[in-house]
C-alpha cells in the first residue's frame, strides 16, 4: 500500500518539478539576478572613465538624502498619486456600467479598452503632444473661429504630463475594478434594497466595501509605474525632472551608475512595499 501511495505521489510530482524548473530558472536569470546585479552596482564606487569600479562604497544611498534628490522624488510621488486617483475617479464608473453589460457587449467593450495597446505608446503620446501644442489642432482651431487671440499653453506643463499619466494608465484601472466589482454577489444588493437602503447608501456600504481589492489592485497597477515612466515626461515636454528621467539621465547622460542603481533600489522598495501592503489587504479581506 505505501509502495503505490509513493509512486502515485512521484508520479503527480514529476510534471509538477518539470514546469517548476523552467519557471525558477526564467524567475533567476530575468528577475533576481538583475535586481542582485542592480544591488551590487548601487554600493559601488562611480568611475570616471566607465560605468562603475568595484569597490565598496554607500555614497550612492547617502546623495539620495541630498535637497535635489528628495525634491524629485517627492514630486514624483505626488504625480503618481495624482495619476492614481484621477484614473480611479474615472475608472470607477466606467467599469461599473460594464459590469453590468451583457458577456458579449462586455467582451467588445474591454477590447475597445485594451485596442491603444495595439499601438506603441510612443507613438500614441506623440500624436497627443501634437495635438495639443501651440501650433496644434486644438489652438489652430480656437484661433480659427475667434475664442482665443493667442494659443493656449498646454503643451510642455505639468498638466500635460498628468494628462498622459493618466491616459496611458487609465486601463490598468479599469481592468482590476471591472473584475472585482463584477465578483459582487448581486444578491448582497438586493438585500441592501430591502432592508432599506438607496442606490447611494447601497454603493457606499456594499459595492465600494467589496470592490476594495480591486480598488487597491489597481491603485498599485498605477502608482509604481507612474514612478517610473520617464518617457511620459520626455514627450509631453515637461521642464520638471521626475524620479524615472533622473535614474535615465544618471545612466546614460551622468554616467553615475551607482547613484542611478541606488535610486532603482529605492523604487524597487517602494514596489515592494505596496506589494506587501496588498497582500496584508488581502489577508484582512479573507479573514472578513
């Protein structure tokens, strides 16, 4: 008996080691060893003549506290969160009202949300920053018929950026809230209705409660690449150096690469961190 009971459990752990050894050795050579090699680099010393001289040094942590650097940072903080809850306010009821649509509406509809992806996001901001420049669609046509004297300024601001924050990250919004909220038991609802409740009360109290996980899940999809996307500014035209253009500009243009490693640590620690609050979100809503 013990004897078929072991080669019943060699025979379930054998396909099971065989697609664990492929995922691990993938995990190790484009995850961990790059974030390894990106720490390694960080307590370096920075070279004159190349990118880095191997030896130690915590420098590079210690300029991350210097006015420059904590400005930037802290700008770039308040932009993703901006970004966030600009895309949630926007999301929230777009996602709702497909929720509520047919499986075969609901279908065409996602595929409309996810249809930009089909073209480079280079591309896409690029044609935006067109359009609304000085000599853009938008001014030419207001010049045209007389409401303005002089072209708008909405290109290279800081609302121009915000603008294709949110535009590019608008999706990764919808997707986690459509999901969560279409997980909602529509009988919890109804009960909501009969014990009283109106449509307001119902969404404060039951939709939004239970829709969390994908408020949150979002929030992250939004927040830790909004740090990092330094092309975003790069188009749109902004003066106002961001967390991502600085850890671009340290390695290619500085060529301070421990600095620039340092500074992909501290964003690392941020996704990470996020993550674990998540997770601990997660475990709070299981335990509910």
């Amino acid at each position: 008996m013990n004897t078929r009971r072991q080669k019943r459990y060699q025979k379930n752990t054998i396909p099971i080691l065989s697609m664990v050894g492929p995922t691990g050795l993938w995990l190790l050579l484009f995850l961990a060893f790059p974030m390894v090699y990106v720490l390694a680099i960080s307590v370096m010393t920075k070279s004159y003549y190349h990118g880095v001289e191997w030896v130690f040094s915590l420098e590079s942590y210690k300029s991350l506290f210097q006015s420059r650097y904590l400005k930037i940072t802290w700008d770039s903080l308040v932009l993703a969160l901006k970004t966030s809850i600009i895309c949630l306010v926007a999301a929230y009821p777009f996602a709702y009202i497909l929720s509520k649509m047919r499986p075969a509406v609901k279908g065409f509809c996602l595929l409309l949300v996810m249809l930009p992806f089909w073209i480079n996001g280079l591309i896409r901001l690029d044609g935006w920053a067109n359009i609304i420049r000085d000599s853009g669609i938008i001014n030419t046509f207001l010049l045209h018929i007389g409401i303005i004297s002089k072209p708008l300024r909405m290109f290279k601001t800081d609302g121009a950026v915000l603008f294709g924050m949110v535009y590019t990250f608008l999706p990764f919004m919808i997707l986690p809230l459509q999901t969560s909220i279409s997980k909602i038991d529509p009988s919890l609802i109804e009960a909501s209705r009969d014990l009283g409740c109106n449509k307001f009360r119902t969404f404060v109290r039951v939709i939004l409660p239970l829709s969390a996980p994908g408020i949150f899940s979002g929030i992250i999809q939004v927040f830790i690449p909004s740090l990092g996307a330094f092309y975003i500014s790069d188009i749109m035209g902004s003066n106002r150096l961001l967390l991502g253009n600085l850890i671009k500009n340290l390695f290619m243009s500085e060529k301070n690469w421990p600095a620039g490693a340092a500074l992909s640590v501290l964003l690392i620690a941020f996704t990470l961190a996020a993550l674990k609050l998540y997770s601990k979100i997660g475990s709070m809503d299981d335990l509910a």
